[in-house]
C-alpha cells in the first residue's frame, strides 16, 4: 500500500481507517508499519487565497505552470532536479560502493513583483463590490505607478481560488 504526504499527511491501515491526520506532518513523525511506504510530494500554498490568483497563476499535477508567472517563468522557478545512483542488494539495502554517484537538486530562481498587497486587496475588493453589483461578464483592472512604470495591483473577474481551480465554471464565448 502506498500513501502521500500531500497537505495532510493521512496513513490507512487497514479497512480504510486513518492512524493520524494533520495539516502538515512530516516522514519521520509517521509510525514505521510494515508494508506501507510512505512519499513526500510538494504541495503549493497560497496563503492570501484568491488575492492576485490570475498573475499568480497555477501549476498543473505535475508542477509544470500553466498560467500567470507561473507559466512565464517555468523555466527559472523549477530548478534542476538531483539524483542518486547506487547498487542495492537482494534485501534492498544500499551497498556501500565507491561507484555511487550523487548529484544535488538545484533550488530554482526566485520571482519579484511589484504588486503591493494592500493596493491589491482593496482594488479587488471594489471589483467584488462592482461584480455584485453591475453583473458584468468580466472586469480587468491594473493599477500602476506613474512615475515608475510599476505594476501595483492587476485582476481580473471571474476570478478562482487556486487552492481549488476546478471549482471555478469554465465561461464559453457566446455565439
């Protein structure tokens, strides 16, 4: 059997019952149980929830952008993965050798915007005052520094929680 630490770290053991969950645990917090292998998988946060959800953008199952800066800079944000390379024997345990061979993963580059949060809230809390209101199709708002040229709130509406993009109905062009 195998499980995932994904945002909570669940363990079934038998009959589908759950030794233990939690927001966030950790591999070695979990009980050692024959048969059960357990995998860390990284998760995206999004702490301000649907604040700046469309720059932002999301990535796929994978960890592949697929939309935002998310998208733009895919490249830059995901590193390069490491490796590990080893013999094992009949039992799987690692054998020592001096053949072995380890090669770090490389953190990816780090993205800085412009937006400032707060500009960003208030700009997105008029446009769901405007949406409530008005009922538009769609509302798209940027705010921006003259004197600078910076960027410091962009949204648009229908807006979506990135925590939970397929909750959000798919809008199909008229026609």
């Amino acid at each position: 059997m195998m499980s995932s630490l994904f945002s909570r770290c669940t363990v079934s053991i038998e009959h589908g019952q759950n030794c233990e969950t939690r927001p966030l645990c950790l591999k070695n917090d979990v009980p050692k149980i024959a048969g059960i292998d357990i995998y860390e998988e990284p998760v995206r946060l999004y702490p301000f929830g649907k604040l700046g959800a469309h720059v932002l953008g999301l990535v796929n199952v994978d960890g592949k952008g697929q939309s935002g800066v998310e998208a733009s800079f895919d490249e830059q944000l995901k590193g390069l993965e490491g490796f590990r390379e080893f013999e094992i024997d009949n039992r799987r345990r690692q054998l020592a050798n001096v053949n072995s061979v380890s090669v770090p993963a490389l953190p990816g580059y780090s993205v800085v915007l412009t937006l400032d949060r707060r500009i960003q809230y208030f700009v997105e809390e008029a446009m769901d005052a405007a949406e409530a209101h008005w009922k538009p199709k769609g509302i798209s708002v940027v705010a921006v520094e003259p004197a600078t040229g910076r960027v410091l709130a962009l949204a648009s509406r229908p807006t979506f929680n990135p925590e939970d993009p397929g909750a959000t109905p798919v809008m199909r062009p008229e026609g």
